[in-house]
C-alpha cells in the first residue's frame, strides 16, 4: 500500500529537496531508477505483546487514510500533467519575451499574469485537495508557493528575473517529466533485444538556443553518447544564422546547459567551421562536417584537431529542412555512423560505421531512402531511422535499416513537432532520448522501443 502511495508522489517527490522531508527517523531518497524510497529507522526495543491489538487498529485505521489520500493523489496526477503543460507554456513564453522586442513585452507579461492568476489558484486547489499535515505536504506546498512569489516578482520586470525564472522553470520542468518518463517508458538502457522502436514521447521544449536568438534556426544539440567517467552527462550546442556554424559550447551538465554557462568553447579556427549542424558528440569528442565532404572530429580532451575526406560523399544531396548537410553523424548503443548520399546511389543515404580509433569507416550499408525527401535520420541499436514529413506539425519515422541483419521496414511511427523545421534530429543511448534542434528551440523526446 505505502509503495503505491510512492510511486503516486514520485513526480512531485523530485522536485522537493531530500532535506526537506527527512526528519530524522524517516528519510527518503531516489533510488537507482528514479523512484522513491522510503527509510524507516525503528527503536531496537522489543514489542510490547499486549499493545498488539491496539497496533491492528491503528494500521487498519491508517489503511483507510491512506486509501482516501491515495484517491485524493490520484485527481492530484492529473492535475499535475495540467500544470506541467502550464509550466512548459511558460517556459515558451518567458524565452519568446526574451528574444521578442521591447514594445511586445508589455502585452505578453500581461497574458502571462493572467495565466499565472490561474495557476495560482491551481495551487490553492492542491492545497485543499491534500488537506493532511505532513512535513511532506507542506514542503511540497511551500515550494510551489514559491515558485509563485518568484513568478509574481515578474510584475517587477527585470531581465534578471526573467533569468532566473526561465531557468527555475526548465529546471523544474525537466525533473517532473523525467518522473512522468520513467512511469510511463521504462527506459532500459544499453538493451538491444527488442524489436526497434515502437513510438515516440510528445515533444519536450526545453528551451530557446544559447543565444537566445530565434534567428539561429540552423544549429544542434546533444548529449555524448558515449562518455568517459567523470564527464558523464556532456552537453555540446552549435548555431547560427545559416547552416555555418563557428562556434562550440560545451556544458559539464543539464544545469549548466539551461543556465548558458559554458565550460569551454571552442572558437573554430579559419577554415576549420562546422557546416550543415549534423554533428555528435562521443566519446569526449566533437564530430563535425566541414566544407562538403570532410569530416572533422575534435578530441575535447588535448583540443587537437583532425579530419578525413569522404570522397564519395555527394554535396548534391541535403536533407529537406536545410540546405549543406552532407556528413549527418550519430552515435548509438553500437558505435558511432555516418550517414550521406552519393552519386553512384543516386541521392540515396549510405550509412557508414566509423572506426573511432583510425578514424575512418570501417563498414557501409545502403539504404533505399532518398536522402532529399528525408527530413533527417539517426541510428539506434544499430538501426538506421528516417524521418519526414507528414504536415507542419507532424513528422514521422517512416524507414529503417538493421544493419545488424540488413532487414529494411517501411514504417509509420508518427510524431509531434513543436514547429515545422527542424536542422538537427540524433539518438541518444545514454537516456534513450532524440535530441532535436527545432527552428532555434532546444527539443527533446523519449523513445519506446518494442520489447
Ligand atoms: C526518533 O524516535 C525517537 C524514539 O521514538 C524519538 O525519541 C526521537 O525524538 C525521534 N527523532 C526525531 C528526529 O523525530
Ligand atoms: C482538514 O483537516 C482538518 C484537521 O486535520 C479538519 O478539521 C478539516 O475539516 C479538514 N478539511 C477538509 C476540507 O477536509
Ligand atoms: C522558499 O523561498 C525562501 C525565500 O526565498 C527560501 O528561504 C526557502 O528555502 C524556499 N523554500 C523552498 C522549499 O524552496
Ligand atoms: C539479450 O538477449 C540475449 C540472448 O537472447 C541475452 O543473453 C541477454 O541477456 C539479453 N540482454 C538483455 C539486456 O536483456
Ligand atoms: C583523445 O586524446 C586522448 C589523449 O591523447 C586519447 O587517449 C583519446 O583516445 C582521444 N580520443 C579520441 C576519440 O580520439
């Protein structure tokens, strides 16, 4: 009973700091796979017998409480999912003020404190819906009284509040979701047994670009996929006005990243700039397209730069969004790939595994997908995806390749696009996550693969 109770609290548990709701002889923490655990410490005395009966009635009485709170947690879920979906609008909103210009701001800020008006009473809800004094409760409470002092303090507009929220929300907003994540797709990572993927997450906006410029509709973002020990969770973004792109930042982490505090940047000398956003990041290493059909790779580690002329690679074929991809690369579960068209395939899309030592490709398949009818394409598993394009808001995985057994399926796994171009789409094995950079915004979704 008292683990369902949990695993109903787990969203909101992870947003509310361990201290506060551990008082000594009852603590809690979040175990391995994202859900909470409870330590009950016990006084090592023994039982007294004749207080046996009393005990029944208490833990029958506490059966029914905690029943009746499980029902009132229940309508709680749901009214969570209306409040994250508030909290991501927001987010979108406070980045788009950011970047629109000063005579727009006044009428934004005034939809959004309408909008918070709301939420705010969402807030007063919750709180008589959960009606128990309980440490837990009231440090739930208070942090989401909180997070509406600091987003009445938009009243007094300044940027640096604007800051500070910004980053408070996407913060908050990714810890929620990698709770709903875990309910709902029970990543299992490193496992290659099932059948391919089966469907993608709704997009999760997370935010606008480094630069805070919708203007940088050509760029990309990613996670490494295969990092080394202490740089477990590495973030690189690139971006620009065109597909050119002349700078790398790199972020130790989530947070850094969403606060735009880059731990190195890497200012591509001349003649050495990153064209067409298809780049990855492995293994401590920065891969990336130069010119037409070389391929760049950056050891983060000594900062020493390297490249490789891909011959074959044709600069005639570019994915449908944008113009100079020619080498789109990607890491998965095994290995790092590039992927390009050439002109003995008639435009469409080989896929090569790279060899990462010699830095060269070890192995090519090729696929039946014309490279310019495809929005993009990215490995997992081994397998090769393309997406394209369904309407202005859908997209959809319509082909892949095992490279594994040479099977190729034709497909339609839809999904949802926050707007309609997007430069940048690549797998992530370390959280089973697709990385897209969508007209400037930073968006991501799990994947759910057969099992
Ligand atoms: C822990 O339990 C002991 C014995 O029941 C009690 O005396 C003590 O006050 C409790 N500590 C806290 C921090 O609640
Ligand atoms: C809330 O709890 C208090 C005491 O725990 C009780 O007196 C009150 O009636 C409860 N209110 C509601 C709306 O359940
Ligand atoms: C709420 O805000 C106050 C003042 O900013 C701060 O001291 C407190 O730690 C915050 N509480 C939580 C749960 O975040
Ligand atoms: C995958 O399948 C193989 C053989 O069928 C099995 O030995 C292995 O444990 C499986 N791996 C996982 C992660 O389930
Ligand atoms: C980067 O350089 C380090 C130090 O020379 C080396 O050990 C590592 O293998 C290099 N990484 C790649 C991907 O080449």
């Amino acid at each position: 009973m008292f683990s369902v109770l949990l695993f109903l609290l787990s969203p909101a548990l992870a947003w509310i700091p361990t201290e506060d709701w551990g008082s000594g002889n009852v603590t809690a923490s979040k175990g391995d796979s994202g859900q909470c655990v409870c330590h009950v410490f016990l006084p090592d005395t023994t039982f007294p017998a004749d207080r046996v009966e009393h005990m029944q009635q208490i833990s029958k009485d506490m059966i029914i409480e905690v029943e009746i709170q499980i029902n009132k947690l229940v309508s709680y879920e749901a009214k969570l999912e209306v409040y994250l979906k508030d909290l991501s609008q927001l987010t979108l909103r406070v980045g788009m003020m950011e970047s629109s210009s000063d005579k727009y701001i006044k009428l934004d800020f005034e939809l959004l404190r309408i909008e918070l008006g709301e939420f705010d009473a969402l807030v007063s809800q919750l709180k008589e819906s959960l009606n128990v004094s309980s440490p837990l409760f009231d440090s739930l409470y208070t942090e989401i009284q909180n997070m509406t002092m600091i987003v009445n303090q938009l009243e007094t507009y300044d940027k640096s509040n604007l800051e500070l929220i910004r980053i408070e929300f996407a913060k908050l907003q990714k810890k929620l979701e990698d709770c709903q994540q875990d309910q709902n797709f029970e990543p299992d990572f490193g496992n290659c047994n099932g059948t391919g993927i089966l469907s993608l997450s709704k997009p999760s906006v997370i935010q606008l670009n480094y630069h805070l410029s919708s203007s940088y509709v050509y760029g990309g973002w990613a996670k490494d996929s295969k990092p080394l020990r202490g740089s477990e969770s590495m973030y690189v973004y690139g971006g620009y006005t065109s597909p050119q792109v002349h700078y790398f930042y790199l972020y130790p982490n989530y947070d850094r990243l969403i606060l735009r505090s880059a731990f190195k940047t890497y200012t591509l000398p001349s003649g050495w700039s990153a064209t067409g956003n298809n780049f990855a990041v492995r293994g401590h290493s920065i891969y990336y397209q130069r010119n037409s059909n070389e391929m760049c790779k950056i050891n983060v580690t000594t900062d020493k730069y390297d490249y490789r002329v891909v011959s074959e690679a044709s600069s005639s074929f570019s994915y449908t969004y944008s113009s100079s991809q020619i080498l789109d690369f990607a890491g998965d579960e095994n290995g790092l790939w590039v992927m390009y068209a050439t002109g003995a395939s008639k435009g469409k899309i080989v896929v090569a595994k790279l060899d990462e030592k010699a830095f060269g490709i070890e192995k090519k398949w090729s696929t039946e997908v014309y490279k310019q009818l495809a929005g993009n394409a990215f490995m997992a598993c081994g397998v090769m995806y393309a997406t394209r394009s369904v309407d202005l808001t859908t997209e959809e995985i319509f082909y892949s390749l095992d490279t594994r057994t040479g099977e190729e399926r034709h497909l339609s796994i839809p999904f949802q696009k926050f707007q309609e171009k997007y430069s940048y789409l690549d797998y992530n094995p370390t959280d089973q996550k697709l990385y897209m950079y969508n007209n400037g915004y930073y968006v991501s979704y799990s994947v759910k693969f057969n099992k």
